[in-house]
C-alpha cells in the first residue's frame, strides 16, 4: 500500500495565479487571474526517480494514467475529487508494476473544482500556493530528512547537505 497524504484548501477568496506561466508573453497577452466556474482542472507534477532504472517512463505512465481518467470522469466536473485522486494515484502506483525493474516516481496532482484545490502527494514532489506574492508550501516531503527537522533533531541548513537528503519514504511504483 503506497501512502498518500489527501488535503484540500478553499481557493474561493482568492482566484488561482498564474504569472509563471505566462513570463515569457507580452504584458497585453498575460493573465493576471483566471476564474474557472463550473469546471474541474488537473495538474500533476511526477519525478522519475534517478538511481531506478525507467524513471522517466514511470514518471510519464504517472501522469498519463492520471490524466486518462481524468478525461473519462470529469464531465464537467468530477463527483468526488477526494476519490479520484485517491483511486488514480493508488491505479499509477500499480501501473509501474507491469513494467520490468518497478520503475518509480514522486507525484502530486492537484484538481482546482468549484474554487477548491484538492490535492494527493507521494514522495518528494511539492505543491506551492502563490497567494498575495508568497509562495507557500502547502506538501511535506515523503523523507526520513523532514522528519529530522520537524522533530528538531537537525536544522533545516543542515538539511540542506545531511547524506539522506534525497532519500525518500514514498513513491509510486514501490513494491513496500
């Protein structure tokens, strides 16, 4: 069973930004805001994890597994976006598994529906939330480090080049 933390934030006071995306257009051509009523939207972020043979394609079934069910279940919108995060993250974790070496990956996939962000997470990939010119983590890595500095055994400095630092405790395609 691959462990996955679920959570959500109310999006409703503030709408998504999207500045990032659009630094390389002219300022006439770039959104400051989009209001997106009455529609679900997914995003998914996956790392194929170097060291594992086939990371790249883990990472590329993550998302595509993802997105497929996407596209059969919204329409427009999804019933459960609690759900189908979980049951599309749990169905790219066991989709690596047909492959030869389980090649792994980190994921997060975010669904923005009706002005709420929910949000799965696996590993180390992050989820920011850009609000008011502040980017705000709103994911903790899947790492034995994050419990070090949580649990005040190591600052976050030393974090930065303790020998673990890219250890993992969670990923999708992991046979634990």
């Amino acid at each position: 069973r691959t462990p996955l933390h679920l959570a959500t934030r109310d999006c409703s006071h503030a709408p998504v930004e999207h500045r990032a995306a659009f630094a390389g257009y002219p300022a006439a051509m770039r959104p400051t805001k989009w209001f997106v009523p009455f529609v679900a939207l997914l995003m998914v972020v996956a790392d194929g994890m170097g060291g594992h043979h086939y990371g790249e394609i883990a990472a590329q079934i993550a998302v595509q597994t993802l997105a497929d069910s996407f596209q059969r279940e919204a329409r427009p919108v999804l019933m459960d976006p609690f759900r189908f995060l979980q049951k599309g993250m749990t169905n790219a974790h066991h989709a690596r598994h047909r492959l030869k070496d389980t090649p792994r990956t980190t994921c997060v996939a975010c669904i923005v529906q009706d002005n709420v962000a929910y949000w799965a997470h696996a590993g180390d990939s992050r989820l920011y939330l850009f609000r008011d010119g502040k980017l705000i983590v709103q994911t903790k890595d899947h790492s034995r480090i994050r419990l070090l500095v949580e649990e005040g055994m190591i600052t976050e400095a030393q974090a930065v080049f303790h020998p673990d630092r890219n250890k993992i405790y969670s990923c999708l395609g992991s046979p634990h």
